[in-house]
C-alpha cells in the first residue's frame, strides 16, 4: 500500500486546544474540528469531571454523540504523567484512525505548552497525520484578566513552573523583565519568598482561574493564603505590571 | 457626575487578540466582538495594508460599514513605536467613547505580548473600562506549525527577542530547557552563529508566517539564508523537537 493510500484510508489525529476554559476563548478552528469529530479524547483526573471535555460541553449540544475517549489518570503525584494511561489511550485511538475514523484530542490551553496532548504526540506521530491546533494559553488569559501586560519591546520573558527547587527559581528569576510561575498551587509560599527575597513582590499579580466564572486576581503582597488551586499562575515584570504606560 | 453614570454613558474598549493570522484562529469571543463593534482600531505599517486588519476581512463581509481607525506607523525604525501615532489613535478613540460608543481594537496576536495593543493600555485605562481578549500567539502557533513541543512537566521556557545583542543573547540562551525567538528578521545569520556556539543548532526548527497560506517549516540546520522576514521564528529545546516522545 502506497503511503498515499494510507493516508486516504486511515483515520487523522487533531491535537486541538481549547484555551484556558471560557468556552467562547475556543477558536472557530476549534469549534468546526470539534463539532465535525465522531472521537473525542481527552485526559481527566481520577474522579472528577474532565475539565477539558467540560470546555466543550456547550459546543456540542443537539449533535449526534460522539464516541468518548477519556483518559483517566490515578492522582498519585509519584505515577504522574501515567505513562500506561496514554499508552492504553493511544492503543485505543489507534484503532479508531485504522478505521478510518479522524480523532480530536481536547487540549486545555495549548497542545505545545505544558500540555498533555505531547504524550499522544510521541505515542502517533509518524504513523498518522497529525495537525496541531494552536489555542489560548493560560498565560496570556491570566495577563487578560489581570490587565497586565507581559512583556513589551526587547523584554525578555521566562516562563518558570512553581515546582522548580528553590535554587532553580532563584537562579531563573534573574535577569528576565517578564516572568509567569504556573502550577503555583502548593509552591505559592515559597514563591512569595523568593520574590520578596528577589525584591519583586511589589510587582508581582496573582490570578486564579482565568476567563472562568470564579476568575480571581489578586496583587502578590494582599494575597493571605499559602496555597492556591492547581488553576493559578502569578505574573512579575520587572517595572511593574505599568511598565508600558 | 457619579461614575456609574459614566461607567454606563460612555462606551468599553475591548483589546481583542486576533491570533497568528489564519483567520479561523480568532477565538469565537473575538469574532463575536468584532462583529457587533460600531468602531475599529488598528495598526499599520505605512505604505502596506494592515495585517491586523486583513486577518478579519473575510469575517467583515456582509456587515454594515463600521467607522475604522488606522494607526499608520512610519517606517522609521528609529521613530518606533512611533508615541505620536498612539497619542492620536488615543484621542480618535476616545471622542468614540465618550460619545457612548465601544471600540473594538485590533490585535495580531496577543495583545498583552509584545503587542501594540499595550501602547493604547497604557494611554486609556483607568479612564475607561477595557477588557482585553486574549488570542493564540505566534509562539503557539509556530509549535503547532512544527509539530514541535515547547515545553513538558518541570522545563523552564524563555521567549527572547533576537534584537538583543550577542552578550544578552548568549547569557539567556544558557538553563533554559525550552526557547523561542521573536522578530528573528535580519537577525538570523547571527542567530545561527549564537546556537551553533552553544551546541544547540541541530535541536532549532524555523518557522516563517505560521498558519498563514505561505507558511514555511524547516530545521534551522538546513536553513540556507541569513535574512528571514518579520513574521519568523526560532524555536529550540536543549533536548531537540522530540524531546517528550
């Protein structure tokens, strides 16, 4: 069989993001690919709804039902990303693309960035077609709830994730204009720290759950609590979030 | 008069992220947005159509004339970002709003990274309400282009302006697993340089106009010219385009 036969007869991989979970912050991309799919898949966390499949809901009412691929992961940190999770997701996508079925995965945010669409990325590329579809990430919906603008001109910009050990923070929070910590959740005490520490606290805004209805933004030195949820990022420049002004 | 009262007579600005450029990438907030915006603003080079505008042309069509500000910037690097030029798109835009009318300003992109959008930010809040729209950035296209991976789980992820001179270049290009390069341009030769002497040449991929009609992928290895165009990119991961596979 010629590869282009292949390519007719079997099934396409579309790696969708969602953005950060306001169902109007999908792209029209989005919304046709999504609509038109007979697969959906998407991770989920062990006994909650899928936050990504849950972006979706509205955009799929009065269609026929689709076939539903969740993947479930165990929420026990150390087994984390839960390789055989993607791998039993992937076995089971497979089947759908050889049949000749196109399959969505459902991407929070952007497939590219800290997302877990990379997993079924490794598991399919090479052996179907695959398109990536760009979406809104968190970063820049945090930066839209909180008014504040990233970076501008020659800046530099870091994204850094919270879970990094104090030394790493400490030695990326240098010499970059723009910084954005994401998956702050149980590190938002450290993070104070090190950025009152780095004298950045002053110019530092904490924002929960961008674009959805429970958004929260907050500045870094009025924020009491020592946790955050795992939907939260803090955002620093430099001169402040007027820097541009 | 109470700012109730002006909160509800004068009109909203709404800095609305359009994404790269394939207009099926705008979010279904911003069409919406700019579908019902009595008023128009953007940016332009002089002597080119505008790109921002251009991207919404086709989803203009059919729909009443609206009133349409262009912000002509000249083509004097040495003027950029051109104050001027803001200053008079601030007033234009403002005897819009207070005579109750919204405006609807036109961001490639994401308005709060790198953009424009920041420059009129600066110069309307606190004086009207702006809500800002986030859209899919260039970075998260250019990947999506790629089939590139950014970043996964603990990696750190800087975005670098390749108009930062060799020292600065080379001082953020060490400790970041993830890394992108915006406004490559005319920048490019030294670039390639800058990569080749950190090891990292071979783990680059160049992207020119993501997701538009004349969208180009290759590695930078394989690149042959030293000039690219303005929308371009450099992206690198330490670990190379498969980093998660």
């Amino acid at each position: 069989m010629s590869p282009m036969t292949t390519l007719s007869t079997t099934g396409q991989v579309f790696g969708v993001g969602l953005g950060p979970g306001d169902p109007e912050l999908l792209t029209l991309k989005a919304l046709r690919l999504i609509q038109q799919a007979p697969v959906l898949a998407y991770a989920a966390a062990e006994g909650v709804p899928s936050f990504a499949r849950s972006i979706v809901d509205s955009h799929l009412r009065g269609l026929d039902a689709k076939v539903e691929i969740p993947m479930v992961m165990p929420m026990v940190a150390e087994r984390f990303p839960a390789q055989e999770v993607y791998d039993q997701g992937a076995t089971e996508i497979r089947s759908h693309l050889n049949a000749g079925r196109d399959v969505v995965v459902l991407c929070e945010g952007d497939p590219m960035f800290y997302g877990s669409f990379m997993y079924l990325f490794g598991r399919l590329n090479g052996a179907f077609p695959i398109t990536v579809v760009p979406g809104v990430s968190s970063v820049m919906a945090c930066a839209a709830a909180a008014g504040w603008p990233l970076v501008a001109r020659n800046d530099a910009f870091r994204v850094l994730p919270a879970t990094l050990d104090d030394d790493a923070l400490r030695q990326q929070i240098d010499s970059a204009e723009g910084l954005a910590f994401m998956k702050v959740g149980r590190h938002l005490a450290r993070l104070k720290v090190l950025l009152r520490e780095a004298g950045l606290i002053e110019h530092a805004v904490y924002v929960e759950r961008a674009s959805l209805p429970n958004q929260r933004v907050v500045p870094l030195m009025a924020l009491d609590e020592d946790r955050a949820p795992y939907f939260s990022m803090v955002l620093v420049h430099c001169r402040g979030g007027a820097h541009v002004l």
